[in-house]
C-alpha cells in the first residue's frame, strides 16, 4: 500500500467518525432548570458583563447588571410600599389628633393689636417654595401611585395627557422650588439654630398636648425641624433631580439609580412632613394662618406660641416692640 493509499484511508476514517463523536457530546435534552442555575452562578461571580463597542459611548457595552434587578425590586415593590405607608399613615395620625385634641385656640382670644412676622418677601419666597413643591410632589407621586390609582379612574388617553403635563411640570418647577430652598436658607438661617429652648419645647410637647405654651424664640422646635427638614431633604432631592434630568454627566449606572431612589425616598418623607406643616398652620392652629397669609399676626398669639419673640417683634401699627405702650419711643 502506497503512503498516499493510506493518508487517504486515514482522511476517510476521521472524517466519518467526527459527526458521530460531535453528536454523542451533544444532550439529547435541555434541561431549563440546570441552566438557570448556571446563569444564577454566572450572575454571581460576575458583577456584571461587559461587550465591546466601537461607539464613543461606552457605557452601551453594559449588557448585564444584577444590582438592576435590586433597583426595579426598590422602584416596583419597595418605595410604593413606603410611600403609602408614610404619607397615609401621617393623615391618619393627624385626623386621630384632630378629633382628640381639637384646634388649639388662643385661650386669651384675639387682642387687636397686631405684630409684624414676615415681611412681603418673606411671604413671597414661602409661597413660591411652597406652590412649587405641591406641584412637584402631585407630579411625582403620579409617577410611583398613578397606573395603580389614577390610570383606571380616568383611562389612558386622559393618563397620558396628565403624566406629560405632569413632567413638564416636575422639570420646570424644579427650578422655583431650588431658588425658593437657596432663599429660605439666607434669610431664616439665623433664626433656625437649635437650642436649649427647643429641647424645653419638644419636652413640654410644644404647646400641643395640654395647655401650657412653652417660651419660644421666633421659631419653635418644631417650626425648626420642618425648616431644616425642607433644606436638608429638599436639597438632597434637588441635587439629585438635577442629576436625573441630565443623565450621565459624570455618574454611571449605578449613579442614576442611586440617584432615583434619594430622590423618590426623600419626596415621600418630605411629604409625609410637609402635610404636619399645613396641618398646623391651616385648621391645626388658631391665627397661624395669619403669618404666611397678611404678615402680621395677633399679639396674644405671638405671646401664647412664640413668647420670647413677642417681646421684641414691631408692631404692625407704629413698629415699635410690643412690650412698649403705643407713641412711646425706645430709650437711645
């Protein structure tokens, strides 16, 4: 037998045994739940699976991200369950205290005499704040409560027209509601500084429960606490609404979905702490509404609820302190 007899042998031999080798390596079967075990592995040793691109954006070579599935968990399931719980359960709070302890009224009633609180601009700047941020917050809780409460009421046509309308309003405002929160902080700052005052107040319960009226400055604790609430929390919801309207500016992935979970959580809190705020200052308190609404507010209000301030505040008649009769000038 010649070498070139026997090379062809071999050729023809190999070749007919290789698809019969490949067949026998090869399941007969799949079986789905092995290979999702496999992928749940994979998942797990890898924190995430990257292809190559060509494009200048690289971060479109992301195929896999688990920490995904932690956030749509969050976005679904989590800040709903939250949102419900937080804000439902603060109405329901104070509706339990208004059918116990009532409005708070002035036990002296209306003297007459009234004291300047805020002036035009400070009225100015809370109501912008305060209309900006109604409207953010309507807008927002649409985007985490609307398909489950709002979409079968009105229908999708009508959902559609309310979502849009609602994110042109959520992007816009967003700039009112930062200047509002930047102004609020230059000009109440220096009147919202705890201290052993408010310790006094939150410990004698700020004049809700029972009827003594702890001393206070300007602000109360508790006016104290929703101020720094509103620029803590107001501000980190900004910062990151920013970050959310220009995606991808210097942050990742895992940056934008931080980001929408600070946002979505410090809304809803935020929320939950503004409805105490209107509480009081609208049917919570007698004459509250007065220091947002007119600027000037009752004197025996300003001595019951903020004694320490109604020594000094002008009058809203001739501008002098309160604690001087009428026509009578300070001494130099």
């Amino acid at each position: 037998m010649g070498l070139r007899t026997l090379l062809a042998l071999v050729f023809i031999t190999f070749g007919a045994a290789l698809p019969a080798l490949a067949q026998s390596g090869q399941p007969t079967s799949v079986n789905p739940t092995a290979s999702a075990v496999r992928e749940e592995q994979l998942l797990r040793e890898l924190d995430r699976v990257n292809g190559r691109v060509s494009i200048p954006d690289a971060k479109s070579g992301l195929l896999i991200q688990p920490e995904g599935r932690e956030y749509r968990a969050w976005h679904e399931q989590t800040i709903p369950t939250i949102g419900a719980y937080a804000i439902l359960g603060v109405a329901a709070l104070l509706l339990l205290f208004y059918l116990v302890r009532g409005r708070v009224r002035l036990s002296k009633g209306f003297s007459g005499v009234k004291l300047i609180r805020f002036n035009a601009f400070d009225r100015f700047i809370h109501w912008l704040t305060a209309t900006s941020f109604i409207i953010l917050a309507l807008s927002g809780l649409n985007l985490v409560f609307g398909k489950t409460l709002l979409l079968p009421l009105i229908g999708p046509e009508a959902f559609t027209t309310v979502s849009q309308l609602g994110k042109y309003a959520h992007n816009y405002l967003s700039l009112p509601f930062t200047v509002g929160l930047v102004f609020m902080l230059l000009l109440w700052l220096k009147d919202n500084i705890p201290g052993w005052s408010d310790v006094k107040w939150f410990l004698a319960g700020g004049g809700m429960v029972g009827s003594y009226h702890p001393p206070a400055k300007r602000f109360n604790g508790g006016q104290k606490f929703i101020f720094w609430s509103v620029v803590l929390i107001g501000g980190a919801i900004a910062v990151s609404g920013y970050i959310l309207m220009f995606p991808f500016y210097e942050t990742t992935i895992a940056g934008m979905q931080l980001a929408h979970l600070v946002h979505s959580v410090g809304g809803i809190i935020l929320v939950a702490v503004i409805l105490g705020h209107i509480y009081i200052g609208s049917i919570g308190m007698e004459g509250a509404f007065d220091a947002m609404g007119s600027g000037k507010v009752d004197a025996n209000w300003a001595r019951e609820h903020h004694s320490l301030w109604a020594e000094t505040a002008p009058r809203a008649d001739d501008g002098r302190p309160a604690s001087m009769p009428s026509g009578v000038a300070p001494a130099e």
